[in-house]
C-alpha cells in the first residue's frame, strides 16, 4: 500500500490528500464535555454530531454524549432557528444538563443562521444557561473550533465583578484528560489555587462504575468559568488552542493573559512553573524537584540511544510546536515538521527553532500526509511522532511511530496519561527509546542481537 | 402487530413514545423511517455517511469528498472493507473548502482537483460526493462532472449526498442510483445463466470472499459483490448475471428492485449470519438455479462446513445458555438475523433496535421474539441503557458509539459494524460469531466490577 507516493515534489493546486487535520466542529464539542453537566450541541446536520462523536468515541474510549439540530432540507431553506429553539427545550426537558454548548457546522454558518439571536428567543429554564460558538468547518481546524469554543466560555459566562479571587486561570489547551489531570496535579503540588477551563478529567477518563454517567463529576463548574473573570492572571497554554480566550478575558474582565507553550518537555515544563510562581508567589515544591532530577536523570542514562536520531513530527501546532522543542533539547533532530492547521505563525516559530538548533528541516502549515510523506521518500527519518494516521507511512516506510496528539484510533491508555510536565517527558523519553530500540532488536542479525542496551 | 408502548413510567420525548414498543401488548404499529427529533442525542447519521459507506469500498475508485475538510477526514479508511489488490479507496482526498471557496463558489476548485487526481492517479472512476455547504452553495456538481470525464475520458461520477437531504438511507439509495450509473454500458449484455452478483456485503473482514468461496465451490460464478472489494471493470459485469442475492437489504434492496426493473434480473434476500440463515441460504440459491450438480455440490459443502463449525457453536452454547442479549445495529435485516444466530447460541434477545429499520422489517421482528422484547427504532443512549439495564441484558451488540456506552454500564459488547475484528459471515463466521461472544460475556474482567474496594469513586 501507499506505492502511490512520488518522491519527487509535485505543486498541487487545492487537492488535500490524507488530511492531518480536521473540522472546528470536533474541537468545539471536546472543549464543551470540558464543562461539568454540559451537553454540547451541534447546530447542523445529523452526520455531523454523529460524527464527531464517533471520532472522540474512538479517541477516548468513553462514551460521548452531544445533540444535534438535525438538520433537514426545511431548515436549510429557512434557518435553523426553529429546530435550534427547538432542541433547547428538547434538551434541557430531557437530558436535564446545567448548561447547552452550541457549535455552527459549514451548513448553519453558510445560511447564516444567528445563533445569539436563536438563544435569546428560546426557553432556557431558570439557573440554566447556554453558551455558543460560531465554528465553521471551512476556516481553521478542529484546533480552532476548541480555541473558538473555549473563547464562547468566556463571552457567554465570565464577569469581573470586582471580588479578586486570587486564583490562577489556566487553559490547558487541546490535550488529553490525562495531561489535565497532570497540571492539576502539579499545580495542587505548588498549593496553588487554580481555575482550570475547560478540563475534560473525570468526564472523558471517568472511571467504569457500572453506571452510565451522562455527566461524569468532572468538568469546570459553571461558578468557575463566571469567576474566572475574577483571576489574577490566565496562562493560556499553546497559542492556537488557548490564547483567544484570555485575550478575551483581557478585554472583558481585565485579567492578564500569559500565553507560553504547552508543558512538553524540560523547558517549557521550567517555564510554565516559573509562571505559575512568579504570578502566585507559591515555591515550586520540592516534589516537582525532584521530578525534574529524575527526567535528567534518565536524559543522561539514555541520550546515546535516541541522540542525533532524525525525527518527522506532525498533528496540531501547540503540541508539534512543544514537541519539537523537546526533541531539540533530547539532542535529536525533527527534520520534518508539519501541521494540518493553517497558519504562518508556526512556520515562524517552528523554523526559528531549528535555525537556532543549526537544523535545515521543512516546515509545513497547513500540510498533509502525503507532503510528509513524499518528504520522508526523498530523505528518510528514523522515527514519526503523532497521530495513527501516521501508521500507513510507518508501515510504507518501515519507521516506528510514536503515537501523540489527537486522534488516536488503535491503541489505548494514551488519553489516561500525561506527556505534559515532569511526569509525561519521562513517558515520551520512554516512548521514544523504546520504539527505535524495539525496532533496532527486531531486525538485528543474530551476532549483532544484544541482551543489554 | 402485538406490539404497544410500555407505559410504565416513561420519563422520554413525547415524540419518541411511538418508535418504542414491547412485545405482548396493545396493537399499534412502531413508527419508523421517521426524521429524528430536534435536541435528541441521537446514534444516526446523515445522507452523506450513507451514501459513503456503499460506495467506499470500490477500491480502484478515486472517492473525493467535495466540502470542508471533516467530511474527508472522518470517513478516511474507516470501513474496514478489504480489497484483494486496488488500494487507492483507503485514501482520503478532499477539496478542503475554505472560506473564499464558500463566497465565490467551489466548482472551479473542484475541477482543478479532479485534475490532479485524474493526472496523478489515472483511475478509471472517480465519485465526487457533494456535502452539505454544496447543496447551499449551489455549486453544479454534474455539469463539472461531465466535464471533467470528457477531458479525462473516465467516468467522473457525482454524488449527490448533501447531508442534511434526509438520513443515511437516503444516502443508500443515492448511492445505489450511482451504481446503476456504473454498471450502465453501451455493450451488448451477455446473459450468463450460472452466474450471480452478490450486494449489500462490503467485504468487512474478508466477508464477500468467503460467501464467494462457497458459492464458486457449488457451481455458481459470482460476477462482482457490490460493494466489497469490488472494482470499476467487475462492477461492467453485474447486468449478465442470472441473479441477484441480497445480504444488507436495507443498503442495497433498492438497487436489487432497480436491477430486476432494468435488466430483468430477479432477486433474493439471504443472509449468511449464523449457521442457519447460511445453510438455508446456499439452498435457496441452489434451488434457484435448479441444476442437480449444484444441489448435489451445495448438500456436500453444507454437510462437510456443519461438521467442522457446528461442534464449534455447540461448545461455546454451553457457556452462553441463558445469557441475554440486546441488539441495536443499522439496519432491520441484520437485526433479524441476530435475533435467529443468538437463538443458536442459547441466548435470548431482550431488546432490539435499529437506526434505519423499515416498517416490514420490524413486523418480521416482532414474529420473531419473545413476549416483552422491546424493540425500538433510532434509539438514543439514555433509551438504550434503561432497556438493557430494565430487560437485565449480558450483552449488546452495536456500533463504535455503542461500544463505550455498554462498557459503562459493565456489559459485554460485539462490534457487527465496520470494526468488526474477524469475518462474522458464513459457517466459518458463525463460529468467529461465536467465539467473540463467549469472550466477551464470560470474560473475567467483569469479576472485578465488584469488589473489596469501590470501583471508581469520581474524584475530579
């Protein structure tokens, strides 16, 4: 399979061949199972719900609640205002959440249907609430209809009324409920007092109790998000996911952003603690000081068997962006370094990186496989990182896949653990080497195959 | 129909009381077929899913999906459809609309990319689907099609499956529409009198191969099984044969009907789910060819395929004996089927539901099951666990969003949709049938459910 990729660099002109992206729609829905009790709602079609919770089904292995406007031919010709009314009164009568996160689909941006105008004509019982964001799937990415959703949480809840709370806003970003619970982990080791938005632990790894659980206990609570506008500080984490909305909460309740890069790896790890810190005054805690010692630790132990190793990493540009920075300081070298998100922002920063790190890599926004993948036929690489759709170019190419990012169809566990903080570069770290070592004793002839490496 | 509505404590949409009923009580009919209610979390999906899932596994075909990029991406190689050589299918391409594209319309974007497609791949077909923002756009689809098959000279074929035209049986028979198209040639047809085309198996785990298998044992050439692992030139070969055989009717019974209407073709519904539906099956197929060597043939390979996987079934019924299972799947026709492979197993079917059932089907299921059955059309999640939970199922049968939900609530699960593991058709299937089950339901990770410690406190 896959004999049908050229090496040679052809200019195409619209086509996308194995896409490494996908819808805003998707993203928004993630961001809304964030909030505790809510239903997101998609505003569109019936396939298009159906869907993204298929996608995030598989992803996540947990069932996945949302409802649809259901769409047909009437409301395309006439607005989907009355099937928006009614499947709000639908909804809250039925599945009984706190709170209704609506998302636009191409189809209901395209007719140009008003959802704030929507909202304010339906019935929303009283100490309910609605929240929407416009999300059409023809700009951006899934990435953009999380940044988009996340933002709605802002417009549509967050107030300042003046009662500092003294807490710390953090926005995780588009990363795995696993990687949630680990800020909140190491922000709990710091005694720091947070607001976390949207936070998707103990809603998408909620335990198996024999119970359906259409609302898990996880989940930012409705009160959080409206206090939110009373934080000292938001550290937005990853630009694309999470700088929209603090920009917003700036604007609307004067709380300071601070956008830095996600928690992957030695540095950004640093960074994000220093941040926290600096904005709280809280020491960082001896525990986490200790994690750190035992990530250089296992750095020094293992650095000959992935150093000066030739990486391709794709998926979405906060997690690439952070990715690839790790693997600079791993001593390894991402040569290939592509997003399916549109953007010119990362080339800048993804490209400055590897100048920095005297590497002449390629850089793609707004990429896909098959460019990757013709990139990896004219020079190869000795490992890919990202998403399972890499796995047809792993097994073309016969190079081993560390799977991260969003999604991942075929294997599990992954959305229980972090690769954020201490705790997930010692996972990557283990990943990493475990992959080209496996790969390195498979194909061993029988005098060069050793016990100990 | 001895069905009625159970009208303890119904804590449900109004609208959704007439798609449920359980067996044994008033007379009145279950409503099917109808459009899903606004605000349902609803398990169906839309014209386009339908129609994609027909036609994706004809594996030399480039499928380019015409529309923002999510359309291409969620159904980029999920069938599971096997292809015995093409596999340009198992590719995702994708015009990628953006916003200019919207404003401006889309068609001079498509025909660029149907260029480049044409030029770098050269398929014989190419299936354009049209997406929801085409229908409203008001791009023409078929114009740029005719178009780009004169300049390319193959066949550029349009789907038309904006995806809120109707539900995903819409979207079957758009697809089946577009088949016909396929099939269409200005040759003369040559009448093959032992041969037959096989629809509505998408070769899921090597399926269509194995069905194939048996009936080229008996005598009988099968021309091309639509869809699985079928291609441009064999699908050319459908109107020569004798016979049509229909295992998904809910997919592709229309496309039999036109068939018999266009090329005179006759058809029969069979079903190689379980032991039983296979063995009588194979014979009606036998019979209609009415030739003694394919009788004689037919008896041989059933006898022979009996004594290899009965023994097989009959071991795992021993574990299974008494069990219960619930079944919520696509289409009506495969329901009934389980219904039958499940009483093979010794198990009972409590609950049953379908996404896209039709009025007949649901009478056929309603013969068939037992007195307080419920049985439910488009079901939603909180419906599926109060019956399974109410009806004390062990298992249920279903789809990827189905999978999570049963887990949850500690029961045992078979996947009969696209991520099947292993071929679940034929004798052979009947065995792989069930295997799975008695992995599932007698597997010991549901002793640990309840224990000395509480599984799963939330403590977020």
């Amino acid at each position: 399979m896959w004999d049908y990729t050229p090496p040679e660099i052809i200019p195409r002109n619209g086509i996308v061949i194995n896409p490494a992206k996908t819808c805003q729609p998707i993203g928004a829905m993630y961001a809304a199972l964030g909030v505790h009790r809510c239903l997101p709602h998609s505003h569109g079609s019936q396939g298009c719900c159906s869907y993204h919770r298929m996608h995030l089904s598989r992803h996540f292995r947990d069932p996945i609640a949302a409802s649809t406007s259901s769409f047909t031919e009437g409301a395309a010709v006439f607005g989907g205002g009355a099937n928006l009314k009614t499947a709000l009164k639908n909804v809250f009568a039925i599945y009984n959440p706190d709170i209704i996160a609506v998302h636009t689909t191409c189809l209901s941006e395209t007719i140009g249907d008003d959802i704030q105008v929507y909202i304010n004509q339906a019935q929303v019982p009283p100490g309910k609430a609605v929240i929407y964001a416009n999300t059409p799937s023809y700009v951006g990415s899934h990435v953009t209809g999380f940044s988009n959703m996340v933002k709605g949480m802002v417009k549509g809840l967050s107030v300042n009324n003046n009662h500092p709370n003294g807490k710390v806003n953090i926005i995780p970003g588009f990363v795995n409920p696993g990687d949630m619970r680990e800020i909140k982990r190491m922000l709990k080791a710091m005694e720091v007092r947070f607001i976390m938005f949207p936070d998707t632990s103990g809603v998408l790894d909620a335990p198996l109790t024999g119970k359906y659980e259409m609302y898990p206990a996880g989940g930012t609570k409705i009160e959080e998000l409206i206090d939110a506008g009373n934080s000292t500080v938001t550290l937005a984490l990853g630009s694309f996911a999470s700088e929209d909305a603090a920009q917003e909460l700036r604007k609307k309740a004067k709380v300071r952003p601070l956008i830095l890069r996600n928690p992957i790896g030695i540095r950004a790890t640093d960074n994000f603690l220093m941040a926290v810190s600096r904005a709280t005054g809280q020491e960082i805690s001896a525990e986490l000081e200790e994690e750190r010692g035992q990530v250089i630790d296992v750095m020094v132990d293992l650095h000959d068997q992935y150093q000066d190793k030739k990486v391709a990493v794709f998926g979405d540009p906060d997690i690439v962006i952070a990715l690839t920075s790790f693997l600079l300081e791993l001593g390894m070298v991402p040569n290939y370094v592509l997003t399916g998100t549109p953007s010119e922002a990362f080339a800048k920063e993804v490209e400055q990186m590897l100048d920095e790190a005297g590497i002449k890599g390629r850089v793609k926004a707004g990429g896909d496989l098959f460019t990757l993948h013709q990139w990896i036929k004219e020079a190869p690489v000795d490992l890919l990182m990202g998403t399972s759709y890499g796995k047809y170019i792993a097994k073309a190419e016969n190079i081993p896949l560390v799977r991260v990012g969003f999604p991942i169809l075929d294997r599990g566990v992954h959305s229980y653990l972090p690769i954020v903080g201490y705790k997930g570069a010692l996972r990557l770290i283990e990943m990493i080497s475990n992959a080209l070592l496996d790969k390195q004793d498979r194909e061993a002839a029988d005098e060069d195959f050793e016990l100990i490496l | 129909m001895d069905m009625a509505i159970n009208q303890t404590d119904f804590s449900f949409i109004p609208e959704r009381e007439k798609s449920i009923r359980t067996k044994g009580q008033q007379m009145q009919a279950i409503q099917c077929q109808a459009d899903s209610v606004a605000g349902c979390v609803s398990q169906r999906a839309c014209v386009y899913c339908g129609a994609r899932v027909v036609l994706n596994p004809i594996t030399d075909a480039v499928h380019l999906v015409h529309g923002p990029i999510g359309c291409a991406s969620y159904t980029w190689d999920i069938r599971g459809s096997l292809s015995s050589g093409a596999d340009l299918y198992r590719h995702s391409f994708s015009t990628d609309l953006r916003e200019e594209d919207i404003i401006f319309g889309g068609e001079r974007k498509l025909m660029r990319c149907i260029d480049e497609l044409a030029e770098r791949y050269h398929p014989p077909v190419m299936l354009v689907y049209s997406t929801c923002i085409v229908g409203v756009i008001g791009d023409d689809l078929e114009a740029v099609c005719r178009l780009a098959s004169k300049r390319h000279r193959i066949k550029v074929i349009p789907v038309q499956s904006s995806g809120f035209s109707g539900n995903k049986s819409d979207g079957y028979r758009i697809a089946c529409e577009v088949l016909l198209r396929m099939i269409a040639s200005q040759e003369r047809i040559l009448y093959q009198p032992f041969h037959l085309n096989y629809l509505g198996d998408y070769n899921l785990a090597g399926e269509a191969w194995i069905i194939c298998g048996y009936l080229q044992e008996i005598g009988i050439n099968v021309n091309v099984a639509f869809t699985g692992d079928s291609r441009c030139e064999s699908l050319l070969t459908a109107p020569g044969a004798a016979l049509n055989i229909v295992q998904c009717a809910g997919s592709m019974g229309y496309l039999a009907k036109r068939m018999e209407e266009i090329y005179g073709i006759p058809f029969l519904n069979v079903s190689f789910l379980g032991l039983e539906d296979t063995m009588q099956s194979l014979r009606r197929i036998a019979d209609f060819f009415a030739n003694p060597y394919i009788i004689k043939r037919c008896e041989a390979l059933i006898e022979r395929e009996l004594a290899q996987y009965g023994p097989i079934v009959k071991q795992y019924r021993q574990h299974l004996k008494g069990k219960k299972a619930a079944v919520f799947v696509g289409g009506g026709f495969k329901a009934i089927s389980l219904i039958k492979q499940f009483r093979e197993l010794g198990m009972e079917v409590v609950m049953v539901g379908t996404q896209t059932g039709r009025q007949e089907e649901y009478d056929a299921i309603s013969q068939l099951v037992a007195e307080g059955t419920v049985i439910l059309d488009d079901a939603n999640p909180s419906e599926l666990e109060r019956f399974m939970l109410e009806q004390g199922a062990d298992l249920l049968v279903g789809g990827v969003k189905e999978r999570p939900l049963a887990y949850k609530l500690g029961l045992s699960f078979i996947d009969h949709n696209h991520e099947r593991k292993h071929p679940l058709s034929g004798f052979t299937g009947a065995a792989n049938f069930a295997r799975e089950v008695e992995q599932t339901v007698c597997s010991p990770v549901w002793k640990y459910l309840d224990g000395p410690i509480h599984t799963g406190r939330i403590n977020p």
